[in-house]
C-alpha cells in the first residue's frame, strides 16, 4: 500500500485544523509538541527509556531550546564514510493524508441511447 501522507511543510503559512470541533493552527501544534518533548523533564525521561534499553544518554543541556532551532554539535558516521562533524536538531513532523475523492463515472453518450432502446423493449 503507497504511503500518501504528506509532510506539512511548517512555513508555508498558518493551516488551520479541524478535529471534530477542535481547531487550532498546525503551528501552534508543531510548537507545543516540539516544547514538550524537548522540556528538561520530557529530556530527562528520554534518557531514562535509553538506559532501559542499553543505550547511551544524550548529552545534558542547559538550553533545551537548542535541540529544536540552533542545533547542538555532533558528529555522524554513515557507512562506507569517515567522521562528519555538524549539528543535530529535532523536527517534528506533522502530516496529512487527504481523503480520496469519489469518482463519479462520467455519463457515456451512448447511456441515453441504452435506455430509450431498453423503454422500446419493455
């Protein structure tokens, strides 16, 4: 099955959505989630599920609010190619899968011919 959600692409302007009655700006959204999964607490549990995997921590920050704008300093291995130094930051993605629309069949030329041959049979 062919993924068709989009991406929303959170600088093309303020779309607006509707959950049943609830309406807010995808923006609005975008940030509020961004804040609380980068809020000192949500980081620190964050952590805490990387220890209960197995798995390093990432490292303690004192402006939380560089994981989501400037970036904080990294360096990322790809396979097949050396050490690249850099930034990481997190995005939340937020996107859409528009409902198909029905397809009514266009009425053939030929129908009303049909049916006046099927009223003279009857």
């Amino acid at each position: 099955m062919d993924d068709k959600f989009e991406v929303f692409d959170l600088e093309d302007g303020d779309i607006v959505i509707d959950f049943d009655g609830h309406i807010l700006k995808l923006s609005q959204l975008d940030l509020a989630l961004s804040n609380l999964i980068l809020d000192n607490g949500h980081l620190h549990q964050l952590n805490s599920r990387l220890d209960s995997i197995k798995s390093r921590r990432l490292p303690s920050i004192e402006n939380s609010e560089n994981w989501l704008t400037n970036g904080v300093e990294c360096q990322i291995l790809k396979p097949s190619q050396n050490w690249q130094s850099g930034k990481f930051r997190i995005k939340v993605s937020l996107e859409f899968c528009p409902d198909e629309p029905e397809i009514k069949e266009p009425e053939s030329p030929l129908d009303d011919l049909r049916r006046q041959i099927n009223d003279l049979s009857s």
